[in-house]
C-alpha cells in the first residue's frame, strides 16, 4: 500500500511560507540523517547512461546541486530521469521521421485501428518524466513550492502596454 496523502512539506518551505509548524518540523527532521552535498566527483554521470543521457546529467546535475534539491542519494534517481529524457528523445525522433501519422495509428489483423506501440511507450516514458521532474522541481508547479527558498531565474517584469486614445475609444465606444 502506498503512502497516504500529499509528500511532507520540508522545513525550508514551511519557513518560506511563515508557517508556525516549521520549527517543530525542523526540531523532529533534525534528528533525521540529512544527504550531503555532493562533491564534483560524486556528480560523474554514470557508466551505465546512454551518451545523450550524460549530455543532460552534466547540464542538470550541477545545478541542482548548487541549489540545494539533490543530495548524494538522490544522484541515481537524477540519473534515471535523465536516462528516460534520452530515451524519450530517441523515440520521438524516430517517430517524427516514420511521419505524423505513420508511426501513431496501426491496423490490427482483424482491421481495428489502435495506437502503435512507439506511441504506447511514448506516453509512458512522458509519464515517468513528468514524476521525475516533480521531484527536482522540474517542473513549474514544483518550483513553485520552492520559490522562496532559492533565488531560480525569474522572468523579467512585462513592461506594461501604454493606452492609447484610439484604442480606448475601440473598447468603450466614441463618446
């Protein structure tokens, strides 16, 4: 049986928030053995990744660590994500040069259309991406939980359009 409700909320993001529960949290976690910071050797990808795969280790693992999101431990689950984003690349690229629609719909023996099994797999690897992505704050919804902890590249501020009389008069009418 898997675990029940939402993943604890950690004590960083509770004090971020001005959450009261954040000093009991950090008291009961403080116990708990916390992962180090990985070291640049310990951020080697490893041997066992497919050449694509390491190409995105390399430009992910650094900068999570910087942040703060992975730890030592959470260096093989980085790895398998990374793993899967190739191999999910390689699949689209294959798809997208059999055709739009060549690759996506098979024909069965007795006639009935369905989904190929390239689009099948497709869809399960984009699922397991996703759950991965969550978990590093991948993500947009994720990263919004931990916007008050690390300073990520924000978006610079739209410059506001100014009004001009032709179009207020477009909008309300001439008057």
């Amino acid at each position: 049986m898997g675990a029940r409700g939402p993943n604890r909320t950690p004590p960083a993001v509770l004090r971020a928030r001005g959450s009261p529960r954040a000093k009991s949290r950090s008291i009961e976690e403080a116990a708990t053995p916390r992962p180090g910071h990985p070291t640049p050797a310990q951020l080697r990808p490893p041997n066992w990744l497919l050449p694509e795969a390491v190409k995105y280790y390399k430009e992910l693992a650094p900068e999570l660590a910087r942040l703060g999101v992975v730890g030592q431990v959470d260096l093989p689950g980085l790895a398998v994500y990374c793993q899967t984003l190739a191999e999910y690349a390689a699949l689209k690229r294959k798809l997208k040069h059999a055709g739009a629609v060549a690759g996506q719909i098979e024909t069965t023996v007795d006639g009935r259309r369905q989904r190929s099994p390239e689009m099948i797999q497709a869809a399960k690897l984009a699922d397991t991406l996703r759950t991965w992505a969550r978990e590093y704050g991948l993500t947009p919804g994720s990263r919004a939980s931990l916007a008050g902890l690390f300073s990520l590249n924000k978006p610079a501020a739209l410059e506001p359009i100014p009004d001009s009389e032709d179009d207020k008069e477009r909008f309300f009418g001439a008057g």
